[in-house]
C-alpha cells in the first residue's frame, strides 16, 4: 500500500535484527542488544545486536574468501550489473518499511525519508551501468614490439562505516560503487540507525548478490569501527562521520596501510550577491539549514550575505522560517523533524549559548521546543557574526545559521575559505561572471549555484582540506575502490641480456 499520505503509527513492539554475514541472517543469541528509542516519540523503535569482534573477524574471513575466491570480481560487469539493477527494484518494493524504519530511527520527515530510498534505488541503477563502464587504458604507441595495458582490478575487501544522518542514502552512496568495482564488503552503520543497512543485506541477497559479499556487523563505533578500521585484513575503509574520528580512523589504519575514503564535516558558507534573486536565495538558506534538522554535512549553516541587503535578507529569512512544519516526523507534511540523540541536541544548545555569550545578535530561535515530546530544536538564527567566532568555526550540526557580512566580492571570497574545512558551498547571484569566478576561487568539493544540496549520482562527491580524502560516486566513485595495475607485453623473441 501506497503510505505517502497517510500518517504511518509507531509499532507496538520494537523490531528486533540480528546481523547478516555469508548471505545469512545471525541471531543476537546471548550478544547484548542495543534498543533505539525513536528521537521524536522517545518510544522503543529497533533493537539491533551488539557483535563483538569475535564477529567481526568471522565476517572479515567471509569477506576475504568471498574476494579471493572470486564469485563476484570475476564476473562479467554484465553479471554485477544485473544484481545491482535487481536490487534497486528490491529497494523500490520495500521502500514504505525502509522509509519508516529511518525515520523511526533518526527522526526525519517520512517525506524526506522516502526520497531518500528512492534516491538510493536511482543510485543503484545509476551504478548498474557504471559497472559496465568501469576500464583501463592501452598503450599502443610502444613500438611493435611492445603493447601496454592499465587495468583496474578491485581493491579488495572494503570495510565501510556509515553515519547516523543519511543511514540509508549515504549507504546508497557507496554500496553500489563498492560491488560495481567487484570488492566484498563489510559494514558498520551507526550503532543508533542500523535497520535500513540490515534490511539492504537482504535486499541484495534476494537480488543475486553472492554469499559473504555482502555483510553488516553491527555495533558501537569506538569498539567495532575502531577494530574495523584496525584490522590487517581489510584493504580499504570508507568512513563518514566527524572530522575527530577521521583523524583516528587515518590513525588506526596505518598498521597495513590502508587505503582511506574520508568524508567528513563542513562548515558550508552560503554566499549572497546583492544582485541575486533573494527571495529563491532565501529559501534556499531556509532548505540548507533545516534540511535534516542541520544534520546534513553540507548543509550551508554559514550565511555570508552582501553588506547592503543583509537586514533585508535577514527579514526575509526570519519571515520563511516562521513558516516550516516542523513536528510529528510520521506526518507526511512535516518539513523539519527531531535531533538524532540527546547528547547531540545537548550539543547544539551548547553552541546557541556559546553563541550568545561571545556577542551574537540572536535573531530568532535559540531554544528546544517546550511541550514536545523527544529533540525538538527551534531553528535559529544569530547575526553579527563575527568569523572568529565559535559558532562560524565550529561544525555545530543543527539548524543553526551564523549571519556574517561582506562589501567587496575578494571579502566574500575570502570569509568563505576561511575555515578547515572544505565540503561544499553555494553561490546566490544573477551574475554569470560574478558565478564563475566565485565557484572556481571557492575551495569545496561541491559548489551549487542559485541552489543547494541537490544532485544526483552523476558527479563526484567528497571534500577538499580537513573535509576528506578521495570521491564517491560518479565514475571516480567505482574508480575509487580499485587498483591500477600496469601491464607490459612483450612481442617477438627477446633480446638477450646473457652474451
Ligand atoms: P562519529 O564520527 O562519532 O560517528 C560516525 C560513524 O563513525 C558512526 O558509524 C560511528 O559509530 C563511527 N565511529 C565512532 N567512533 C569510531 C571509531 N573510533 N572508529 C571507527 N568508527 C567510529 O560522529 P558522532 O555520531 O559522534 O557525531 C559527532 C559529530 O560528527 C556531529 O556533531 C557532526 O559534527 C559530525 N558528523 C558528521 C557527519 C557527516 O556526514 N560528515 C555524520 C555524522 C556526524 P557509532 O555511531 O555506532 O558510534
């Protein structure tokens, strides 16, 4: 049935999973179990297991004999492809349990979360063809008796840890690009989402996937992801989530060199030319703060506006946010839903204090919401910002935006790099000119133009300075995850060395 207009219940019970290694579910057995309250309703929603590393080495096996035995490297991209097309209908048959389990889990708007499964189906397909796509180079300008050949040869087994922002759709990011390079893997969602990475593992099984190539352990970060991102077996780990823990993870997996895929935070400027549209640049600033409650990693928290039309820009902004439904996240109406945890939303009121503290003119917001049930966070807005301040430095990852000013486009250039960061930024003007040469100065790894957080699977993403290492998706996302090999072939008899 068809749940998109109707407001779906909280179950009765908690769902309970154990975890999927070699094409099978495990049962928690005697494992601890982790119960996930819903962050809107504070009512018991999942319960996932707790592995020990006990199962994580086991699952690592699985997935190095599932690599090395190649059932799935060395299929044709044809083969690859034809599971991952399969899954995506998979994905499209589930789409209303995927879409309430997440937003059960994180306590985003159930609209928000079907597009994201949806998205994730389209990101499927979208890698079906890039397995097909995915080549080497040859060199035939050698001489006649010399041919050379680049291949690209799956990396290996890939250990990949997923955030509790985007569960299912930053998973969608990399799972596809992952198998269309022909690597096994081994995930590790957030310990506090886990159920649509679960579900996942069944929905590839049912589409053909092979046996162990596909597995999730799940867990706490600090103990399975750290052991993940440890062990001497895993050739490569994809890892998104904070800056801190990219640091240890870059750490933890110097014993066998591995490779890192990193995305990380940002601190996303949104930059207003005096001549833009600002009634679309407003609700883009609108959309890109309380997009996922602020949770989003490239949100654009950090207004960087024209000094000229800054109060009237700031008018309107206020004026727009009055108008969000933000509520029940199982209301298909709603537009903003609940902060993840507590220690988060601790988190972000931590920040608006700090904010008011170092001087900010708190502009509207700046509290929970009284009477509701679970995380609620008032949209809010400080202006005044200086850019040394902590909330324009810091990642405060809620619907927090900082309000700095600029006279000159070199001034808005340079307040916009200003920060370790490097994730994405989004440019407001009417100007071609002003546009071009604005997105080619900015340092980001996504830039939009009179637009925000948008895109599909066709271009990279990732981020430049302390926001990351390498890309996912597009074709640099397949290209990601393998080695390049060079082949020399020599033609004729040799010339030989030994007179
Ligand atoms: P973390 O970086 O701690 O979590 C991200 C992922 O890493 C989760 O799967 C987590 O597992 C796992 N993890 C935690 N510790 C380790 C470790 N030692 N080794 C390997 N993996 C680990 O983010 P938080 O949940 O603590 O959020 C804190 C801040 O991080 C946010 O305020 C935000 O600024 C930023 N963040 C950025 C994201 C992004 O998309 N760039 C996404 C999420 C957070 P588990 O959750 O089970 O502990």
């Amino acid at each position: 049935m068809d749940q998109s207009n109707h407001i779906a219940s909280l179950p009765a019970e908690p769902r309970s999973f154990g975890f999927f290694v070699d094409g099978s579910w495990v049962d928690a057995g005697s494992r601890e179990i982790f119960e996930r309250k819903s962050p809107a309703h504070d009512v018991a929603v999942t319960r996932t297991t707790r592995c020990t590393t006990d199962d994580l080495n086991a699952a690592v096996i699985v997935a190095r004999k599932a690599f090395a035995d190649r059932r799935w490297s060395g299929l044709s991209g044809a083969r690859r492809s034809a599971v991952l097309l399969k899954a995506a209908n998979g994905i499209r048959e589930r789409l209303d349990e995927l879409a309430l389990l997440e937003t059960l889990e994180t306590g985003k708007p159930i609209s928000q979360s079907r597009g994201e499964v949806e998205g994730g189906a389209d990101i499927y397909e979208y890698a079906a063809g890039a397995a097909r796509a995915l080549h080497g180079d040859s060199f035939n300008n050698l001489g006649d008796r010399m041919m050379g050949l680049v291949t690209r040869e799956p990396i290996g087994v890939v250990g990949l840890i997923t955030p509790w922002n985007f569960p299912f759709f930053i998973l969608s990011e990399r799972v596809p690009f992952i198998l269309a390079a022909g690597c096994t893997i081994i995930a590790k969602p957030s310990e506090v989402t886990s159920a649509t990475t679960l579900i996942m593992a069944e929905i590839l099984s049912e589409a053909g996937l092979p046996d162990g190539v596909f597995n999730v352990v799940t867990g706490s970060g600090s103990e399975i992801g750290q052991a993940l991102t440890e062990h001497a077996d895993i050739d490569m780990v994809s890892f998104t989530g904070s800056t801190a823990v990219g640091q240890r993870t870059l750490l933890a997996s110097a014993g066998n060199f591995k490779k890192l895929g990193l995305e990380l935070g940002g601190k996303n400027p949104q930059v207003v030319f005096a001549d833009a549209n600002l009634d679309d640049a407003a609700d883009g600033v609108v959309f890109g703060m309380c997009f996922n409650a602020g949770q989003c990693c490239v949100g654009g928290t950090r207004l960087v506006v024209e000094k000229s039309v800054a109060r009237d820009f700031e008018t309107l902004i206020v004026e727009k946010l009055a108008r969000v439904r933000i509520g029940d996240p199982l209301d298909p109406d709603t537009q903003m839903g609940a902060v993840i945890t507590g220690t988060q939303n601790d988190t972000i009121l931590k920040y608006i204090a700090i904010g008011k503290k170092e001087g900010a003119r708190l502009v509207c917001g700046g509290d929970r919401f009284a009477g509701k049930t679970g995380q609620f966070i008032q949209p809010t807005v400080f202006a005044d910002v200086d850019r040394d301040m902590t909330i324009s430095r810091e990642e405060i990852f809620g619907p927090v935006l900082t309000i700095t000013t600029f006279d000159t486009f070199d001034e808005a250039i340079e307040i916009a790099n200003d920060t370790i960061y490097g994730l994405a930024a989004s440019i407001w003007t009417t100007s071609l000119d002003k546009a071009t040469d604005a997105f080619r100065r900015i340092q980001a790894g996504r830039v939009w133009v009179n637009t925000t957080i948008t895109g599909g699977p066709e271009l990279p993403i990732g981020g430049f300075k302390q926001s990351g290492t390498g890309r996912e998706t597009g074709i640099y996302g397949v290209e990601e995850y393998t080695e390049v090999k060079s082949v020399h072939i020599a033609l004729g008899r040799r010339d030989h060395w030994v007179a």
